[in-house]
C-alpha cells in the first residue's frame, strides 16, 4: 500500500486512518473535545512521519519545529505555524521532549537496558498522554503522572506487536539486556528461520515487555478518574482496546514473527463494552501513584 501523505490529511481522516484504536474510542467524546483530541492526533502523526523520512525534508523540518518550539515559534515551517494558536490556547506543554524521541528513531535503534526503554517510551507516548489529558479537560496536576504511566503502557504494546516491522527499519526497542545484544539483522533472520534459540529468545523478551505494560496499564487506568466522566469513558476504551493487542499476542504465544496482532470491529465493540461497565465504579477519590515507576523517568518533564 502506498504511504498516504499525512501532512495533507485533516485531522479526522488522519485519525481514521492511523489511529484505528483511537478513532474507535473517539465517538465516546462529545465534538469539541473529540476535534481537539484528532488535531493532536494529526500534528503527531505528521511528526512521526517527518521523523521516518516518509514526508519530504521530514528530518531537517523536525529539527526546525524543535527550535522553533525552543524559540517562541520562530520558524517558518507551516506545520508548527498552523498548529501555534492550538498549543497555545490549549495551554499545552510544548512537544520538544517528544521531538527528541522521534529524532533518536532518525537512527538506528537498539535501546539498551530497561531505563533507556522506559525513557524513550516517556518521551514518544507519555508526552502524548500529558497533553491529551490537557485537552480533555483535566486540571488536576496530580493526574499527569498516570496520564505519563498510560502513555507508556501502550508504546510498550506498540513494541510488542511491531518488533519485526521495527526489525526490517533497523530498529530493536526490545532491551539488550533482556535479548543479548540481538541486532536487527539476527531479529529478521531468527524470524525467518526455524524454531531456535534467537527466536525463543525474543519471545521471552515480549512476553516480558507486556507484563511491564501491564503494570503502566494499571497505574494509567487508575488515573482515569481524574478525566471528566466522558472524556474518562474515550479514554478507558482506547486503553481496553490497545490493552486487547497484548492479550491477543499472548494467546498466540508471543509468535513475534508472523506479524503484526490487530484487533477486529467485533474485538473493539466487547473491550468498549467492558469499558463501559466499569465506569459505574468510578472512583470518588483521587488514587495516590506509585512513585517507583517513575525512578527511572527522573529529570524529564511532569516527572515528580
């Protein structure tokens, strides 16, 4: 298929197309809020795709929009001027931390230990919860750490479902020290081969990662209640369904090498239905986070 330009989308296409998981969750949000949310979905995805090379002079572009963010917008670039007056009356923290993971995607990654995992995990998806929890509402600053701990959990099943499409990119998120050093090349061929030790070996390693998401998945749902009763309700579905793809890859047998899990209409329909169930059991009080999750996050933004 060829690679839709996503510079040239409006935001709810772009949503549509590239946020499946999202777009599903995002008719549960009334319009105003389900506009902003899909504005910052765009301008996020544009990123990502600048940072992959897929848009042209990507790279250079997203070191300008960093220095513009750096430097009270002055940049020329048209995505950072068209999207300065939404950052700024949303009153967003700015995406320069963000840049700075997608800039370290420019080369070829092979992320080191557990800390370096979770750092860039802040960094791409974190960020991305704290600035969705703006826009939806939340005023409560004690909810930005759960928000963090969300964002996290799902780039963590990211990872998981997409080690061989980052292996064919020159990309290895999984941890060294989880995997012996495996590069990209020994990930490609181990899939490609027959049952061995590589293979088994990567297997532990995301059977691993998806326990680690899973414990970012119960601090970031916790987290919820500090979201506004619809807003909690988009989110808890966009959590279940993302949460569905781990469950998904480990009824397979964490078979990283036959691609890619995705989750069907019927499978987002049931996960929206549990969703929904427990938002009658919505808290009336304000969950306390668990600070060890955030030891290794220590010096980056809305850390505590």
């Amino acid at each position: 298929m060829n690679k839709i330009d996503s510079e040239n989308l409006t935001p709810t296409k772009a949503l549509a197309i590239y946020g499946k998981s999202f777009n599903w969750a995002k008719r549960f949000l009334g319009k105003e809020m389900g506009t902003n949310a899909a504005i910052l979905y765009r301008f996020c995805r544009v990123l990502d795709d600048m940072a992959d090379g897929d848009i042209i002079n990507g790279p250079e572009r997203l070191h300008k929009i960093r220095d513009g963010l750096l430097n009270d917008y002055l940049t020329n670039d048209p995505l950072l001027s068209d999207f300065e007056f939404f950052i700024t009356s949303k009153k967003l923290p700015k995406l320069v931390t963000l840049i700075d993971g997608l800039i370290q995607d420019q080369r070829a990654v092979s992320i080191a230990d557990e800390r370096a995992l979770l750092r860039y995990s802040y960094r791409v998806a974190g960020t991305v919860g704290v600035m969705m929890s703006t826009i939806l509402g939340c005023t409560d600053r004690s909810a930005l750490s759960h928000a963090v701990d969300l964002g996290i959990a799902m780039q963590l099943t990211n990872i998981a479902r997409d080690v061989l499409e980052d292996a064919s990119m020159g990309r290895r998120y999984i941890p060294a020290t989880w995997v012996g050093d495996m590069a990209p090349t020994a990930i490609l061929a181990a899939a490609n081969d027959q049952p061995s030790y590589e293979r088994d070996t990567m297997s532990t390693a995301v059977a691993r990662l998806l326990q680690l998401a899973e414990t970012y998945y119960e601090s970031g749902t916790k987290g919820l209640v500090y979201l506004p009763p619809r807003a909690h309700l988009a989110i808890a579905v966009a959590a279940q369904v993302y949460r569905q793809i781990g469950v998904q890859i480990a009824v397979a047998g964490h078979q990283w090498y036959n691609g890619r899990e995705i989750t069907n209409r019927l499978t987002k329909f049931t996960c929206s239905v549990k969703a929904i169930r427990s938002l009658p059991l919505r808290s009336r009080s304000f969950p306390g986070h668990h600070s060890a999750l955030h030891d290794t996050l220590v010096g980056l933004p809305h850390v505590q």
